[in-house]
C-alpha cells in the first residue's frame, strides 16, 4: 500500500491529485523543512495555549501537531520550550493557524515548524479549546487521524481513506512532469497538449513579435 511517506511526494503533486490546501500564509519557519504524519488537532481560543500542552501530553511519535489557533497572529501561543517538548516526544512537526515565538531558536532545531506568523507576545492558559476533536485551521476541515504533508510550497491535507488513490495519482503526475522536463531537455519546447488546448480556449492572442536582430 502507497502511503504519505513515498519520497516523491510533494504539497504540489497532492493537491494537484486531490488534497486540501491550506492557506498560503502558513509557511515554514526554515526553507526546506518538510513534515508528514498524522493529524492531532487542537483548537484553542485566541491567544491561549492551554489545549495545546494537553495535546502535547497524548501525541505519539510521528503525529503532527495541528492548531488551530483562530488565526490569530498577535501572541504566539507556542516556541522553543513547547517545541523541544514536541521534538523530544518524537512529534514529527507542528502547523499553527496563529502565531509562533522564538524564531530564531526554532528555525536552529531539527522540527518543522509551520505557521502563519510570528510574535514575541506570549500566550494566555486560561483553558477553553478542543484535543482530537475536528477543527477548522488554514480554511480546510482536519478530523484527528487526517494525514499532513508539508514543505516549501505549502500544506495539504487527505483523509485515510482518501490517501492510496490520492498517493498513486500524485506518483502518476511526478513521472509525467519527468518526462516533460526530460522533453524540454531534449528541446521540446513546446508542450503537445497546447495546440488542442488553445483551439478550445478563448484567449486573444496577438501577432508573434519579429526575431531580435
């Protein structure tokens, strides 16, 4: 069985194939971090961080902490205690709908980071909030178990159910975009879906400029 742990797979090749993506906002701290495992999801007031420590307490090594955190981006409700916490519980990442602290501290660590801001303002416990219960974080629904795929370009999220077909699309589509860059490579440059495609659009398309002297 294909899973989410296929080293081909891509937030693109996903959501091309089918996947929610969060919103664009939420972004790595650090290029280059990616993140993949399970959902536990946290919905917490905004500004409190309660919820998120009782989270902290249940996850298993390979889960990924989702939070969402009412978009709100004017106090932080974790940083670098919280996620040395979460790395040494073997929590594979963390995706904060809402505002991360010590930036620079967590962008040294090895655990991926995903948030939609970053503020030195800390959090409030005063409780309130929700652990495995479905949330809404990025504008996408994510029922605990919901399997999280992260990286550069952005979050996408796929049901259990939804995931082998999903997964095989998206290895489909990377050996095809293989071999278009092969064919660009070989100077086919001109793709051979786009005449058919341009004679059944709309576009206007002016005359091609003269070559350059």
């Amino acid at each position: 069985m294909k899973d989410i742990h296929e080293a081909a797979l891509t937030s693109t090749l996903l959501a091309d194939a089918g996947a929610r993506h969060l919103r664009a906002a939420i972004k790595p701290l650090r290029a280059g971090w990616s993140v993949r495992g399970r959902a536990v999801t946290v919905s917490v007031p905004a500004g409190d961080n309660l919820a998120i420590h009782a989270a902290l307490a249940i996850a298993q090594p390979g889960d990924v902490l989702v939070v969402d955190a009412q978009g709100h981006t004017e106090r932080a409700v974790m940083g670098g205690i919280m996620c040395a916490q979460a790395a040494a519980c073997g929590i594979a990442g963390v995706v904060i709908d809402g505002a991360m602290r010590d930036a620079a501290e967590l962008r040294q660590g090895a655990l991926p980071v995903f948030a939609a801001a970053v503020s030195p303002a800390g959090p409030f416990k005063a409780g309130g909030g929700s652990v495995n219960r479905p949330i809404q974080c990025g504008g996408v629904r994510v029922e605990p178990g919901d399997w999280i795929l992260g990286d550069d370009d952005g979050l996408v999220v796929a049901a259990p159910q939804e995931l082998e077909s999903m997964v095989t699309a998206a290895l489909a589509k990377a050996q095809a975009e293989a071999r278009r860059m092969a064919a660009i490579a070989r100077g086919e440059l001109r793709p051979a879906w786009l005449d058919d495609a341009l004679a059944k659009a709309t576009i206007d398309i002016g005359p091609a400029l003269p070559a350059s002297a």
